[in-house]
C-alpha cells in the first residue's frame, strides 16, 4: 500500500447523527459495544485515508473484528474497506475550478513545429496601440503625458486637488 507523508481525515462533528450510526446504535444499544464499533470504523477509515484507498483490510486493521459485521450491515464498511461513494465524498476536497468543468483539454492546433521561433522572428511583440513617435524620449515621460485622455484627467485633478502638497509651503 502508497502511504501519504500527510494523511487525515475530516470528521463531520454531527457524524453521530448520520443514519447509518443511528441504526449501528439500534443494533449495538450497549454503549460499550457502540463506543467499540465506532472506534473500529475510525480505525479503518484513518487507516484508508492514510493508504488513499478505499480498499483496505478491516479485520487486519481494527485488530478486533468484534463489530466488522455491524458496521458492514449498517452501510460503513463493505467486505473490501470503505464504502467508495462516502470515501470520495468525505475526503478533503480543494475549491472547483473552471478548469475542472472542461470536458476535456482545448487541443492546441497552432503549436509551432519547431521547439524554437524562428531566427527571423520578433521575441518580444510590439503590443502598444500607440504608434511609434518621432518626438524623442524626453518629451514622451510616461503614458499619462502620451495619452490626451489621460492628460486631461490628470490636469482635472491637480487644478482640483493640487499637487499633493501643502503649496503655501512649497515642497518639503
């Protein structure tokens, strides 16, 4: 059996009230015996959790088989191990991605041939709408004086707010 460095289980703290432990308490009304099972079935589910497989060998693992046959006619063990459905069910889940609603992977049609692009080609693209100027770089800063949408939003501001300094004072 593959042993996870980490392994645990989540417990429900309302595991109790589960129909299934609600018949294992009618069929097992001495709390001992009860109390017994229960510590069985957790030994078997740790013990699946721990191995990340339903399957896993009951008897050999809960060393008392006393209440193996209660808790496989109540519906939480089966003669292999834990239940699949309410193994997959209770395991600790990470959230749901949009990658997981995907049928399946896109395939990629357009991959290049050749693991590399070619020697004529250009390795970083030009992704500006911007077209290239002929004013040289001191007169072009940054995209605030380039663009005249947001020069006239930044000139709205500071005739507003000012230049976010005291301007009696001058800078500091």
């Amino acid at each position: 059996m593959r042993r996870q460095p980490v392994a645990f289980a989540l417990i429900d703290a309302a595991f109790l009230a589960d129909s299934k432990f609600r018949g294992l308490r009618r069929r097992l009304p001495e709390p001992r015996d009860f109390n017994s099972a229960v510590g069985a079935w957790l030994i078997v589910l740790t013990s699946a959790r721990r191995n990340g497989l339903p399957q896993v060998d009951a008897a050999d693992e809960a060393e008392d088989s006393t209440y193996l046959p209660d808790l496989i006619a109540v519906g939480l063990l089966t003669e292999e191990g834990i239940p699949e459905g309410p193994f997959k069910a209770w395991a600790p889940a990470r959230p749901k991605y949009p990658s997981d609603i995907a049928p399946v992977a896109p395939k990629v049609t357009t991959a290049p041939v050749a693991p590399f692009p070619p020697s004529n080609s250009v390795s970083t693209p030009f992704t500006s709408t911007l077209i290239p100027s002929s004013k040289g770089p001191r007169e072009l800063k940054n995209t605030v004086t380039r663009d005249p949408e947001l020069r006239a939003q930044r000139e709205a501001i500071v005739a507003r707010y000012g230049h976010g300094m005291d301007e009696t004072k001058g800078p500091a």
